[in-house]
C-alpha cells in the first residue's frame, strides 16, 4: 500500500519541498537556472513592466525549473532501475534533456519579446 498517498496538504507540501531542496543541492544545471531566474527577477523590478509581461516571465521561468526537475527525477529513477548504460534508457534521458532545452528555448523568447517591447515603448 502507498502511504503516500492521500496525506494532508502540509505533509504534501513538505514533500515537494524536500524535491526542491535536493533538486537544489544536487543539480548544478538548476542551480544556474534558479539564479538566472532571481537574476531577471531583479532587473524586471528595475525596468517596470506591464503585469502580463510579470506573469509570463515568472510562467516561463517555472516551467523551465519544472522541467529540470522532471529530467532529474527521470534520470534518477533510470539510473536505479538500469543502472548499465541501455540505449532505451538512453532516448529516455535524452528526450527528458530535450524537453529542458525546449522550455529555455520558450523562456528565452518571451525574454526576446519582452525586450522588443521594452525598446520599443515611448
């Protein structure tokens, strides 16, 4: 039985945040993401954008920690499952990387965007 399963939210919560927190302390490519994040969230207080921009931003950065934190969990759970190099496992890795690099490639141009529409504003 999964005792996991159907805790309180606060049990949940205490969950996900241990997630984080050894996504955080064993992860360097997350690391550098949290503080590209912190870094933009930083100069976005400086140069005042519209709200929308704000929530696009700060979508697109969780989605990008969102997906390391899936590529982390899938390589994790590979590696113990088949710890030999496999080249199933190994597409299995490799499209988990992929979908890192498609939500930077995404963060990245709401940041284009973003700047466009800041250089361009009276």
């Amino acid at each position: 039985m999964n005792t996991s399963k159907n805790q309180p939210f606060s049990k949940r919560l205490r969950f996900a945040l241990a997630g984080l927190a050894h996504g955080l302390s064993s992860e360097r490519s997350l690391k550098a993401q949290v503080s590209t994040m912190l870094l933009v969230m930083i100069a976005m207080a400086f140069l005042h954008p519209a709200p929308l921009w704000w929530a696009l931003v700060i979508l697109a950065s969780a989605n990008v920690l969102a997906a390391e934190l899936f590529n982390t969990s899938i390589g994790r759970l590979a590696d113990h499952l088949h710890p030999d190099i496999h080249p199933e496992i190994r597409i299995v890795k490799d499209c988990a990387a992929a979908s890192v690099l498609l939500t930077v490639a995404g963060a990245v141009g709401v940041a284009a965007a973003l700047l466009v529409t800041l250089i361009e504003r009276p």
